[in-house]
C-alpha cells in the first residue's frame, strides 16, 4: 500500500489537495474522480447545449451515450478522465501505517504545503495530536518568537475588543483614547501600552508555568540563548487550535482503497 498527495493544478479548497493508500497510480486517480464526481455534475448539468459539446467533444460518442442514459454521474467521471485529470499531479509520499494519519486541513488553502499530516494512534485524540505536529511547525514557532509589537504572538497581546492600540500610520502611537488614559495615568505612551499587554498575557495563560515561561522570554536579550521549551509550543498550538487563533482547520482521515 502507497501513500499519494494529489494536488490540482488550480488550488482553491481543500478538494484540491487530497491524499489517499492506494495499491497503484491509477487507483488513485480513480478515488480522486470519485471525491469530484459530486461538482462536476452539477457543473454539466448548468451548461448550456453549445457549452456541453464545447465541453465533452474530445469523449463525445460516450458523452452521447451517457447523456441519453441520462447518467450524469458517468458522465463527470468521463469529463475528470478526459479532460480534468491531466491538471493533477500525484506524489508518492512515505508511509508506514495506513490506520493512523489524518490531514488537517485550514480553512484557507493557497498552497499544496497548507495542509497537515499528522499521526493519531489509536484511543489517542486528534487534535492533540496535531498541536504536537503544529508545534514544530517552523512559520508558527517564528511567530511564536516574534518580539514585536505588530506581528506575532506578541502583537496579539497589544490588542483589545477595538484590535490594535496603535495607531495604523508611523510613528508607532497610541489610539487618540489610550494616548488620553496614558496622559492621566501619568505614563508614556509605551508604558501604558505595556501594561495593557501584561494584563492580556496574564489572562491568556492559564499555567502559570508557561507565563512566567514567557515573560522571562520576552525580557531576555535578543542575542540571548534563553529559548522556549517544547511544552511551551505545544501548550500554545493547542491553545491556538482551540481558540481558532492561528487557523481553523478540519481533520480527516487518510483513506485506504
């Protein structure tokens, strides 16, 4: 049993990037057809007359068999056959278990890497599973490091139910409120901003552990060797995932055919 990625020519959703066991290419191809199947009829069946025949000229005898039949299901296998399949491209990836992958898939998908592969055994639970995956993720511990105040999980921290506190043109201020509050709280802009941000921190984290974890982090030097635990990512991912912070994402299982 092999394992495939295939990826459509044109990504959109996850439909277009889809992995599967199968024993050969073409049964594969023939679990791609089937997952698309579904679309592509109902896109058939929204031509008009001259758009069919422009559509299906290259398979037109079975098309016409078909269409008589009125078997419009045949008829999208045909269509992925002939004209859709030469826009996928199948990969063999490394697998050893076909029973325990799943494939978490993000709500936005641009790119063939967006989606997951994670390992779950068995009586073990998906998304904890995949909050280890994510940890060492390298873009979401980069964002995880990141120390500045307008992106990363830092910048996160220096908003409220009105998002960011600062203003969206250079120099970095504060919103015209906050800069107010700061003047009679008798602090710099910086300052007050700051506390803002450490009473976000304490309430996002509900280890102390991990706070404190953090805050020493972020007083650290940049050059310094201070780094974050293995907990520490995998205690944020999880987070991240439950709350939908990073991404929303779907899980599914990787199918045998």
């Amino acid at each position: 049993m092999k394992l495939y990625k295939a990826v459509f020519k044109y990504i959109n959703d996850e439909k277009d990037i889809l992995f599967v066991f199968a024993n050969s290419e073409e049964n594969a191809l023939k679990y791609i057809c089937e997952q698309q199947v579904k679309d592509y009829k109902e896109y058939l069946l929204e031509l008009t007359v001259e758009e069919f025949i422009e559509e299906t000229k290259m398979f037109e005898a079975e098309a016409n068999y078909w269409f008589a039949k009125r078997d419009f299901e045949q008829l999208a296998r045909l269509y992925f056959n002939h004209v859709v399949c030469k826009d996928w491209t199948l990969k063999e990836l490394e697998f050893d278990n076909p029973t325990e992958l799943f494939v978490a898939y993000p709500q936005f998908i641009s790119d063939e890497d967006d989606p997951f592969l994670f390992q779950v055994n068995e009586g073990e639970n998906v998304v904890d599973n995949f909050a280890i995956t994510l940890s060492k993720n390298e873009n979401f511990r980069e964002h995880i490091e990141d120390r500045s105040v307008d992106c990363g999980l830092l910048a996160h921290f220096y908003h409220d139910n009105k998002n960011w506190f600062f203003q969206n043109t250079p120099p970095l201020r504060l919103k015209e409120d906050l800069a107010l509050k700061a003047k009679e709280e008798s602090m710099t802009e910086m300052e007050y901003a700051d506390v803002l941000a450490i009473q976000n921190i304490d309430n996002y984290f509900d280890n102390p552990v991990f706070k404190d974890e953090y805050m020493e982090y972020l007083k650290s030097e940049l050059d310094s060797e201070l780094i974050l635990s293995e907990e520490f990512y995998r205690y944020i991912a999880l987070k991240s995932i439950k709350s939908d912070y990073w991404e929303k994402y779907t899980y599914k299982k990787v199918e045998v055919v």
